[in-house]
C-alpha cells in the first residue's frame, strides 16, 4: 500500500505538475485517485464491493494535515506548523488571522480535498453498520427524480391458449406469423428527501490534534443518517410507509394499495375476499395464524406464493432467493427450525394410541432445493413496538410476527444521491463567529419506495397462535 502522510501526499501532488486552483483540481490528481483505491471507494464515493479500507481518519494527524496541506497563495508551499502555532495557539488566533489577511492568503483545497475523503470513509462505516439490517436485505434504485418518479412497464402478452389444447404459437407452411399484442403498466414510487447533518472542525480540533474527536463526530452523523434510513425502512415494511400505486394491463384505473392484504383465517389459503377482489389477480400476503414453529409454518407460506400471479405475466409469481426475516429475540427459534439435523413425526395424535408410529427423517428445510436463509434485527421488534402496536410491549406480542419472501424485489430505496460528505468554503461566518475553520457536511437524498409487494407476506400478525 502506498505511503499516505500529509508531507508525502503533498510532495506526490505537487510531482504531478497538476495545477490545484480548487476542489475539482485536487479530484483529478492520480494520488486523490490512489486515495480513494486505499479506502475502497469508487469514484462515486460507494463502498467497492468486496475490498475494505486500509486506512482509516484516525491513523493521520489533524494537525499535521493542516500544517502540510494548507497551502499559501504566494508560492504554493504548505504553511507548516508554524502557521498553526502562530495563529491557533490562543484564544485571539482567529482575531488575528483576520487582521493579518492570512486566511485570504491561504489555500485549502488540497486540506479539504484529502480530509473530506477521509471524513467520507468515517461517515460511510457507520452509515453501512452491521445492525442495520433490513437496509441491506431490500433493493436500492438510482434515481434522479425527486418529487416522486413513474416506473413504466411493458406486461408480456398473456398465453392465448392456457388449456393447451390448440397452440397457436406453431405457424403453418405458407401462412404468416399471428401477432399479439402488449399491456402497457406503471408503478409510481413517492417523491424523496434530502437529509443530512454539518461535521464541524474547531479551531482547538485542530491546534489539539483531536482528530479522535473529529472521526467520532463523523462516526455518529454517519450512524444517525444510516439509523434514520433504516427505520424508515423498517417503517415501509411493516405497512407503515407510502402506499403503493400501480397500473396492471388488466385495470381501468391507476389502483392505490396498502402493501399488505389479508387473508382471512376462515377460507383456504388464496381463496380469500380482499379490497380490490374485483381485479383478475388479487393477492394476499397478509397471513394469519402460522407462528414460525416448523417447517409446516414455511410450507403454508409457499402455498400462498403458489396462488400469487404475476400480474404482468398472468403466471405464477418467480419468488427469487427467499428470506426469513424475524426478530433478534427469535434467534435460537429459526435456528431450530432452519438448521434442525432430524424431524420426528407422530402418525396419530397421542404416544398411547394404538397403532401410533414415530418416524424420523432429516429437516425438509435443509434437504430442499434452494435453502431457506434467515436475518434477525433487534431494530425490528423496536420498530414494530412503536408502529404496529402503538408502543405497547406486553413481552411476546411483537416476537410472533414474522416476515418471508424477496425483500430485494419487494422494497427498494429510490436514492438521488448515496451519503455524501462535502466542504464549506473558507472564511465562513461560522469560521468568524464559532472558531470553525472548516465544516462538512455529509447527506444523501432517497426515500423507500414498494415496487412488487406480491413478493413479501407478513405472517401471524392479524390473528396469533
């Protein structure tokens, strides 16, 4: 890995022969680029998939940074430590930077430049925290519309001869090809918001070398963005969020929905009177009474799926790779039921009845093509205390329910921009009235959007057992 110290990644750009008027300049050196590469960030600012940083805010000194980036205008030379023991050492530092012009002399394009990037590594690991779950289990979606954005389709033709007893597909000798029309369809996802929160940089930051203190204060805007965003998440997928809009080739008007309809316990799974019972292909994945217990409960969840149809295609729903997704007071549960080694069964009820036989054999789960994977969250049951029972916790309730199918298909993050961190100018007000030399902020801009909700049920929410 290449050296990254201020003085060396000074010396590097400057070999360059680059010329550094602004921000922009500092981006296009090869050693911002080695940079981003050493942090395992695209030029995007995402995370690489599969590498991880190699270094880290708090392996430089603030201090250090300052003094060997900063640049004077007159020559282009760093400003050296001595420019921040002159000027920060005491509490008239700033009075005096404005009465000798030495702010305006000042260049810190490269400072800002190299410690943004840095700041963008903090605010990113705790934007992307192992406990947000949920936010990596759903999709993510590139936009850039804000106020909300129509997601046009085109529905395949419907199979003219479903019975099979004449396929019209086969074109005689000599006769021409029949043609066949297309549906046209649309979803409509909800417009986003832009969220974010300023880092500052103090005077004492930097005079003290507190670059600890900074990368926390990076850590934690980064948490809070990312806690916010999983929340939100959580919120959507409980049915909490936007409703859910859609227009299928099979209806006359745009149709508004909640992301769950239930099915009641009374009738066979699928056969169920839902709100919109009227349109040719109703769902339900709102299901009650299957408690995650065995794999019977993921069997009655399969057959739901089984009765679900596509509405683009008229065919049976293709459910992707599929998930359990329960609470983090249910971890020894799923794992009994997903990694259980032998199932035993009980011919007829009661160990004493005559004739009664014990089988055993190994877990269906296990032994079934595609096996099932699961994800817990403790945000989870939080989210559902607080939104599916109005902060009432009687100590089980919200550990009954339990959610299945392909989140990533069913939920995604409409995102105009990923967390971003950017830079102040210098010579702010805040610079003058607050002792902060330099300021960050750091935002991203999205919002959660449902895009297929016949691929998630929620089970045992409406009637428990």
């Amino acid at each position: 890995m290449a050296s990254f110290k201020a003085k060396d990644i000074f010396r590097r750009i400057a070999s360059e022969g680059v010329p550094v008027r602004c921000m922009e300049d500092v981006r296009k050196t090869n050693t911002f680029s080695q940079l981003q590469e050493a942090l395992a960030l695209g030029d995007d600012n995402r995370p690489l998939a599969g590498k991880s940083s190699q270094i880290k805010f708090t392996d430089f000194s603030i201090r250090d940074m300052f003094a060997n980036l900063v640049r004077t205008r007159s020559d282009g030379q760093p400003v050296g430590d001595a420019f921040v023991q002159e000027y920060f050492a005491d509490e008239d530092g700033v009075t005096r930077l404005r009465e000798s012009g030495a702010m305006g002399a000042v260049d810190y394009s490269v400072f800002m430049g190299i410690t943004g990037q840095l700041l963008i590594n903090a605010v990113l690991e705790r934007f992307v925290a192992e406990e947000f779950v949920f936010t990596k289990l759903a999709g993510n979606y590139p936009t850039k519309m804000l106020s909300g954005e129509r997601i046009p389709g085109v529905s395949l033709p419907a199979d003219p001869d479903p019975t099979g007893v004449e396929d019209i597909t086969i074109v005689p000798d000599g006769m021409p090809y029949k043609t066949i029309g297309f549906g046209q369809e649309y979803i409509d996802l909800p417009a986003t918001d832009v969220r974010g929160l300023i880092i500052p940089v103090t005077r004492k930051a930097i005079f003290g070398d507190r670059t600890g203190l900074v990368a926390r204060q990076a850590a934690e805007v980064g948490y809070l963005l990312g806690l916010r965003k999983e929340k939100r998440g959580l919120g959507c997928l409980l049915g909490m969020g936007p409703s859910f809009k859609e227009f299928r080739q099979f209806d006359k008007t745009e149709v508004t929905l909640d992301l769950y309809q239930y099915a009641s316990a009374t009738s066979g799974a699928g056969q169920q009177v839902i709100t919109y019972a009227t349109r040719d292909y109703p769902f339900y994945n709102d299901i009650p009474a299957n408690p995650f217990t065995d794999y019977t409960n993921l069997k009655t969840a399969e057959q739901y799926f089984a009765k679900t149809v596509d509405p683009s295609t008229g065919e049976p729903i293709v459910i992707g790779k599929p998930f359990v997704f329960l609470p983090q007071t249910r971890e020894f549960d799923v794992v009994q039921v997903l990694q259980a080694m032998n199932i035993w069964k009980l011919s007829q009820q009661g160990v004493n009845t005559a004739g009664a036989i014990f089988t055993t054999g190994p877990n269906p789960i296990t032994q079934a093509k595609g096996a099932v994977d699961y994800r817990l969250s403790r945000q989870l049951r939080a989210q559902m205390v607080k939104q599916l029972y109005s902060g009432t916790d009687d100590g089980s309730t919200p550990d009954k329910v339990w959610f299945y199918g392909d989140f990533e298909r069913a939920i995604k993050y409409g995102e105009n921009w990923p967390i971003t961190v950017t830079q102040a100018p210098s010579n702010s007000e805040a610079e003058f009235t607050q002792d902060v030399v330099v300021r960050f902020r750091a935002s991203e801009s999205g919002n959660w959007g449902i895009w297929e909700p016949r691929a998630i049920q929620r089970h045992n929410y409406q009637s428990t057992s």
